[in-house]
C-alpha cells in the first residue's frame, strides 16, 4: 500500500468558459511531483450534485445518498488533505463550491485545506479565501497559512495563450504543499489514534 497522503484538488467554479481547471491543474502537477501525494482532482461540475439539499442525502456518511452525492462523498472520504482552487465571485465563493461544501460533513473532518484562490480584481481572491476561512472551521477542518492568489489573472496571459505567473508562484506552491503535507500526515495519525468527537 502507498503510504503517500491522499489529496483531492478541488475546482470550486462550474460556470461555462471558467478559468478554474488552468489553476487547479498546475497545483495538482506540483502536487504529484512533490513526492508527498497521491493526488485526486475533484471538478464540481462532473460531480453534479443535486440543485437542492435533500434530507436523504445531507451529510451522505449518515445516510442513503443518491448516487452522484455518494461519489463525491466517496472521493472526499478518502482524502487525507485537500487544496480549493476557486475563483471569486461578488466579494465571495462561488454558489457551486459553498453548495458542496454544505453537503457534506464527516468528510472534511479533522483534514487540512489549502488555497488556491484567483480574481479579476487585485486582491487574487482573498475574499473568498477569507469567507472559506471562517466556513470550515464549522466543519472542523483546518485551512493552513500559505496559500496562492492571482490577482487580475487575465492580464497574465502570452501570446500562446498560457498563463504566465505559474513560474512565479512555484515557491509559495512547494512551501503550501509542504505544510498542507504535514498537517495531513499529523491529522491522519491523530484521526487514526482517536477518533473526532460527533459534531453535535
Ligand atoms: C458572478 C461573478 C462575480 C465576480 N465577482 C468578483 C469579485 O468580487 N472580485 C474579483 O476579484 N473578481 C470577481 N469576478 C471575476 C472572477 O473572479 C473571475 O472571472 C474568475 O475567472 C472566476 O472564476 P472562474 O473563471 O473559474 O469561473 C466575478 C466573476 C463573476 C462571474
């Protein structure tokens, strides 16, 4: 068995022509190359969660999901660490990701998150990293310091249409992984020696 920690990147943005899969796709390539991960990317969009909660399926580990709930339980489960690529939409994250964040409970536990987060303003998304901040507390999951923002993202692109301030960011993406690495290696031994407290 690998005994490398297992780490969904999540696009958190599901609109049509998004920019989300461009970051979420290099931070996963870091991620795999960085010798800590076993890496799953997680795109909302394929997940396709229902447009309502439903009690049948709220909180999916407790009980008789549908099906698309339950594969991403599944794929959350199973994740030892988690990076949220997103966007920034109206000072906030996008109703996508918040929705799939609600969904879910057991499965963000006592897990580290990093962020990833981008905009067309200056600030790189910050709001929304800020709101996440204060969410998943609630879910008893811990976002770490470093994290990434790209601030007016669509001023970076060449002619060739690639993006050009990934190779700027590398180090701050090597020193967040290395982190989020070791908050997910001390919560996964700390999960497995004693098992999180019920919420309620
Ligand atoms: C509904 C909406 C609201 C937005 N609000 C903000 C904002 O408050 N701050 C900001 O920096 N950019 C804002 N933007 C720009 C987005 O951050 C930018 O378009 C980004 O690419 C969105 O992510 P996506 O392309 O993955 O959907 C907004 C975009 C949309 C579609």
């Amino acid at each position: 068995m690998s005994d490398k920690l297992k780490l969904a990147v999540i696009i958190g943005t599901t609109r049509e022509g998004r920019w989300g899969p461009v970051p979420a796709k290099w931070i996963a390539e870091i991620a795999a190359q960085h010798g800590e991960f076993e890496v799953d990317l997680i795109d909302l969009l394929d997940a396709d969660l229902p447009q309502h909660l439903t009690e049948q399926d709220m909180w999916a580990t407790e009980g008789d999901p549908s099906a698309q709930v339950a594969a991403l339980s599944e794929r959350l489960h199973r994740a030892d660490a988690f990076v949220v690529v997103t966007g920034e939409y109206n000072m906030s994250i996008p109703a996508a990701l918040k929705h799939a964040i609600d969904y879910y409970m057991n499965e963000w536990a006592a897990k580290p998150v990093a962020l990833v987060t981008y905009g067309g303003k200056i600030t790189g998304g910050q709001h929304a990293a800020q709101h996440l901040r204060q969410v998943f507390p609630e879910l008893r999951t811990l976002t770490i310091r470093n994290s990434i923002a790209f601030p007016r993202f669509y001023q970076h692109f060449n002619e060739n249409g690639e993006f050009t301030k990934f190779a700027d960011e590398e180090p701050a993406a090597k020193n967040m992984l290395d982190e989020l690495g070791w908050w997910g290696r001390a919560l996964s031994e700390a999960r497995e020696a004693t098992p999180m407290p019920a919420p309620f």
